[in-house]
C-alpha cells in the first residue's frame, strides 16, 4: 500500500482521518466522547447512556 508522502492519491479514507484529528484538536476530548458514544450505539449496539434529570432533588444535587 502506498502512502501520500510516496506519491499515491488521497482517497475518502484520509480526509475521514483528517476531519477526526481536527475534530480532536479544536473540540476536545469531551464532544469526541459524546461522538463515539452516539456512534457505538447507532452502529456498535452499545446500551443508551442515562439521560440526565432536568427537574427536582435530583438536578440539583448531580450539578
């Protein structure tokens, strides 16, 4: 397999590995979880994580 750098083309799978680097980069490492997340469960079957309460005793005391 040839690489960019000894002249082959750059295919579909280089900018996916761009796009996830500087994703990475400039978003950080907590929207990069919440992605790969959403990703296992959609593709991987990986259970739903919990949502959080947004009313009462218990909103208060997970913030």
């Amino acid at each position: 397999m040839f690489s960019i750098q000894d002249g082959a083309e750059p295919t579909v799978w280089h900018s996916l590995s761009a796009a996830y680097l500087g994703i990475t980069v400039v978003y950080g490492h907590r929207t990069v979880r919440w992605a790969d997340a959403k990703f296992a469960r959609r593709f991987g079957g990986a259970a739903a994580a919990r949502r959080p309460e947004l009313y009462g005793r218990a909103a208060v005391v997970d913030a």
